[in-house]
C-alpha cells in the first residue's frame, strides 16, 4: 500500500493546509459521493486515471451511501451494515473500501471520507433510515470508534461529518432548512450538534488522527456558524451550492471565515456544479438552463483567492454516476464516463499549475490590488498576492485598474493567463514607477488571471 503525506493545517499559515513535511496543500477535489455504491473497481480505477490527469488530488465519497445504501446493495453485492445496524458492519464491503483506498493512494489522491451521509440521522429529509439519533449516542460514538479504529494508519484520508446538512436547525421558518424541519414536526430549535459531537469523539477514541471538516447544506451557511469552537473541527467548510443561482457571494462567506477566531482554513465543499441544472428546487425551469464551465471556474478561483484552502469540484453526471443502470437525479446530460471530460474539470489542472508555482503558504487575499469598485454578482474580480506577485481573477470582460505601489521602484513582469485553456500572454509593460495599471477590457465573454510578479522573483510563474 503506499503511504501518502498526512494532511494537517499549516503551521505557517493557519488558513491552509500543508502535508506533515511543511509543503502546501491545496485541494483540488472532485464529489464521488456514490464511489462505494455504483461503481465496481475497474471503473473507479478509470475515474481516479483521468481525475489524477487532470491535477485532481482529493476525492468525496460516502461510506453510508444516499441513495437508500443501507437497503439497495453496491455493484458487489454488498451493504455496509448487517440489518441496517451500525454495530454490526458488514466486513466484505468494507474490504471493498479498503481496495479503494489504497487504489486512489496509487494515484496521489486522497479520499473525504462521510461516516454517514446526513439522511441517516434524524435530519428531517432523504430516505434515511435514521440510524443515529439524539436519544442513541453511544451507536453513533461507537460505530465511529470502529472506524477510526479501523483506518487510524491511512494517511490519504479526511473525515467529513454532516453529508449535506446543518448541525442544527435556524433561520426563516419559511425557508429550508426550518420549513422542512417544522412540517416534520420537529421543533424549531432541534440540534444534532450532539450526534457529530459522538461521532468526532468516536473517531478519535479509536485512533483516528486525521483532519476533521463539516459538509453543511447548500447557500452561503458555513460550518464556522454553528461548529467553529468545537475542537475536533479543523477545517470549516461551505458548500456555495446549485439551488441559488449564478455567482452566490462565496467570497463573502469565505472571507468572514477567514477573519474569525481561532483562525481555521475553509474550504468551498461544493461550488456550483458543472452541468447541474440551475436552481432546480423545488422546481427545474428549463429556460434557466445548466451551470458551464465559465460558472464552475468564477466560484472555484474567487474561493481560492477569498482565502479558501480549496475546492471540492463537482459535475452533476458524475457525482450520482449517471448510467442506464440508474434513475437520474434531476435532468442528466451525459454519461458520467462522458462527463468526466467536461471543460470545467479539464481546466482544474490549469489551475494547479498555476497555484503551485506560488509561494501559497505566504499568500494573502487582498482586495486593495484592485483599484476601486471589485464588482459584485458575475462582475466580481477577486486579487491574492503574496510579496513578489499579485494574481487578479477576473471573471467577464471589462477593464480593471490594479494597483503597482506594492512593487515600488522595482519593474514588474505582467502577464495574463487563461483559466480555460492553460495559455498565457504578455501585458503591456507598465512603466517603471507607475502607481497602478489598467488591464484592457475584452468583447468576448470569458475569464482570465493577471498576473503581476516582480523581476527580482525567484521563479516566474508563467
């Protein structure tokens, strides 16, 4: 089996991840929550080849699957659980996990592993059934145990509690999450803090030592809301979401994440995803169409430059593994094999070659590079530099000013590069002193980077 480098929050920089050798780590991470149910392991060996080409290092998937897993057997044949009992795991299909694991350790990929997607608790929507509970702690600290138990040695792995839902219910009584909860007749102020409490403690009883994030439900919640002083959470995480349209304010969320204290990374858990129908609840109007790649790369970059520590990326086909073999969730497009090759996801390389050249562990959001008004909505450019360069991710066409002082007398290198395709071009040379620059506004409706870099760097990014 090899063993690949623990991920741990940096030292150097408390936003960020690192591997336990003090290198940077980002993560650029794909939604596979049906891995351990739809696929048999000659696919998942293809889907971890072309997501490991394309600079994928992370992979999400669910231990109790959603889809009714604890009834409807995987492509093994096998369910987790012996009568839908978490004391009573079933050994053949947790081999089957074991497998895969130690398969996607062969391609440098690490895997997000979902003790229990969050219908198996006593949130008020999914098909469950609802084996964790408020009044059954113990079974959810126990099975955790088990797991942690079981996977205390495996270095490629990341815990990840909640499965798409909020550690407890607030907000507007007539608006999900609250309005689902009150129709169940469950009171306004229901709180499973206490479930994910168990299952953290669980986990690390039985040896677990990897990092710990929260996957809450979609909008601009993150699990900083409800779960930021509880010390088994390292990493927060929001999930930006399909049910809200186009450019949700991620950078928002990211942000007011970032400034809080303790300081935690966070991560954008699902950002649009690609080929997903746009705000298909409660229901789909066909004129509003699918999410593109265009949409997938302005939430992803302007995560990432809002001072997130990475991105789950996903596709609509892939993450339920769209097949003849199953019923679609929402309206499907393609094949999930098909759509392992869509734009959005090819260009997740683009950007990590980019990011992987920069000193990340130095980098700072900095929305004073851009001079005057960042924009808002699909407009908003988003700026992270680090003392040689700024990068300014701008996502239409328009002009923008961006500001050189930083540079003082020294010249700088100016460069654009194109999130979509990897290339990249001169700018103008900004003459030597000049207080700030205007970058050209473009007809065409696409993204691109600036990029500004000292001479006396060490490295040239482009």
């Amino acid at each position: 089996m090899k063993q690949l480098r623990k991920i741990e929050v940096s030292d150097q920089n408390p936003h960020l991840l690192a591997t336990d050798d003090g290198k940077p780590f980002l993560v650029l991470g794909d939604t596979a929550w049906e891995l351990f149910h739809r696929l048999d392991l000659a696919e998942i060996e293809r889907y971890f080849q072309v997501r490991a080409h394309q600079g994928f290092n992370f992979v999400w998937a669910n231990l109790l699957p959603e889809f009714d897993g604890l009834r409807v057997p995987n492509r093994q044949g096998d369910l987790p659980l012996h009568d839908a009992n978490p004391a009573l795991p079933n050994e053949q299909y947790f081999a089957f996990v074991d497998e895969v694991l130690d398969l996607a350790a062969s391609y440098d990929i690490y895997v997000g592993l979902l003790p229990a997607w969050g219908d198996k608790l006593t949130a008020p929507w999914g098909a469950g059934p609802r084996i964790f509970g408020l009044d059954n702690l113990d079974v959810a600290e126990e099975y955790a145990r088990w797991l942690g138990n079981r996977y205390a040695d495996r270095t490629n792995i990341m815990w990840v509690l909640g499965g798409d839902r909020p550690a407890k219910v607030f907000g507007d009584p007539d608006q999900f999450p609250m309005k689902n909860a009150l129709e169940a007749g469950l009171p306004a102020d229901i709180d499973w803090t206490p479930i994910w409490r168990a299952m953290a403690r669980g986990l690390k009883s039985g040896g677990a030592n990897q990092p710990v994030t929260y996957h809450p439900q979609g909008g601009t919640v993150s699990s900083s809301q409800f779960l930021h002083e509880e010390p088994w959470l390292d990493i927060n995480a929001i999930q930006s979401g399909h049910g809200g349209g186009h450019d949700v304010p991620i950078w928002d969320s990211i942000s007011r994440d970032y400034h809080m204290s303790p300081p935690k990374p966070t991560l954008d858990a699902e950002p649009n995803y690609e080929d997903s129908p746009v705000s298909p609840w409660p229901t789909w109007d066909p004129a509003t169409g699918f999410f593109d790649d265009l949409d997938v790369r302005k939430q992803i970059y302007r995560s990432i430059f809002a001072g997130g520590c990475g991105v789950i990326y996903g596709n609509h086909c892939v993450w339920q593994f769209a097949s003849d073999l199953y019923d679609p969730v929402l309206e499907v497009l393609f094949d999930w094999r098909t759509a392992l090759h869509r734009p959005g996801a090819e260009s997740l390389r683009y950007l990590a070659s980019l990011l992987g050249k920069l000193d990340l562990l130095k980098s700072t959001p900095d929305q004073s590079r851009i001079v005057g008004d960042p924009g808002t909505g699909s407009a908003r450019a988003q700026a992270i530099r680090t003392e040689d360069v700024t990068l300014v991710y701008i996502p239409d066409g328009r002009a923008i000013e961006i500001d050189l002082d930083w540079a003082g007398a020294e010249p700088v290198i100016m460069q654009e590069f194109d999130p979509s395709n990897g290339s990249s071009a001169d700018l103008p040379k900004p003459i030597k002193g000049q207080a700030s620059v205007t970058v050209a506004a473009y007809a065409a409706r696409r993204d691109r980077v600036v990029v500004i870099q000292k001479r006396t760097s060490v490295a040239q990014l482009l």
